[in-house]
C-alpha cells in the first residue's frame, strides 16, 4: 500500500533491468489476492511470495497463496519471531508488542500443520519462515 517504499527500490530496479517484470498494484493485500483467484490460470502458477504486511492478516495471506503458487513454489513470511515475543511468556511482552504476538503465535500454529507446505523457520532479524508449497 506505501508507493514511497516501491519508489525508494526504483532505482535499484530500473539499475537491473527488470522494471518490465514488476508490476505494482497499490491497494489492500487481500482483494487483491482474491482478484488473482478469480482467473483460474493464476492458480499454481506463482514461483515465489513474499510476505511482510498486517500480522492479524497473514492467515487469510497464506489460504490464498497457496493456491496461486506452483507445486515447489516459495513463500516467505517476515517477523514470525516478532522481536522475540513468541518464545516469551505473554506477561514478559511489552504492550505494544502483545497484539501482534498472539497473531504471530496463533499463525506459527497454523503453519506447522499445514499439509500443504514444507516450512523452515529461520531466525535472521525478526525471523521468517520459509514454506515451499508440497
Ligand atoms: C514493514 S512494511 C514492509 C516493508 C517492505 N517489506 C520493505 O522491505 O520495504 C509493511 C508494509 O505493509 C503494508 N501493508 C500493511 N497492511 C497491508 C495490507 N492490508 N495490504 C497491503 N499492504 C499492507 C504497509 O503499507 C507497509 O508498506
């Protein structure tokens, strides 16, 4: 949704000669994904997502993601350690951080069950999961 952030990368990109691969669309995460759904050829056929949006929303990212990515397809989720909270007790977190640690937990969950995917969780900066789509 934030242009300013795109345009920052702009350079970069353009530098790489690969501007006429992007295609930037700035709206809310989820109806777009739902967009992508709705033309039966977008499905399976993404090689790679990267998600680092909305906590409480990430859920709903991955029941639509993984019907637009290929069988080996990637996707990457940002901060599922949430600065550390998922492995603190709830009454050690700071405020601030709570909503976002229950999130980050609830999905952590969700993910380890998910037939769907093999995931890997790493613990680089604020920790992303890796989940390649089975
Ligand atoms: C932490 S920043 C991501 C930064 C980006 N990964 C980068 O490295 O520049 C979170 C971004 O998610 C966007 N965002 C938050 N909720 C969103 C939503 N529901 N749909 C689309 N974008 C959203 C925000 O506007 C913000 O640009």
């Amino acid at each position: 949704m934030d242009r300013d952030t795109y345009e920052m990368g702009l350079s970069v990109i353009k530098k790489a000669g690969v501007e006429h691969e992007i295609n930037f669309i700035q709206s809310p995460a989820l109806s777009v994904l739902d967009e992508l759904l709705e033309d039966h050829e977008n499905r399976g056929s993404f090689d790679f997502a990267f998600v680092d949006a909305d906590k409480d929303n990430y859920q709903k990212y991955h029941e639509r993601l993984w019907q637009l990515l290929k069988v080996c397809g990637i996707v990457v989720y940002d901060n599922t350690l949430w600065y550390g909270t998922v492995a603190m007790p709830e009454g050690s977190t700071k405020e601030e951080l709570k909503p976002n640690r229950l999130h980050t937990v609830e999905f952590n969950k969700f993910l380890a069950v998910d037939y769907h995917f093999q995931i890997s969780q790493v613990p680089l900066g604020d920790g992303v999961t890796i989940c390649r789509r089975l």
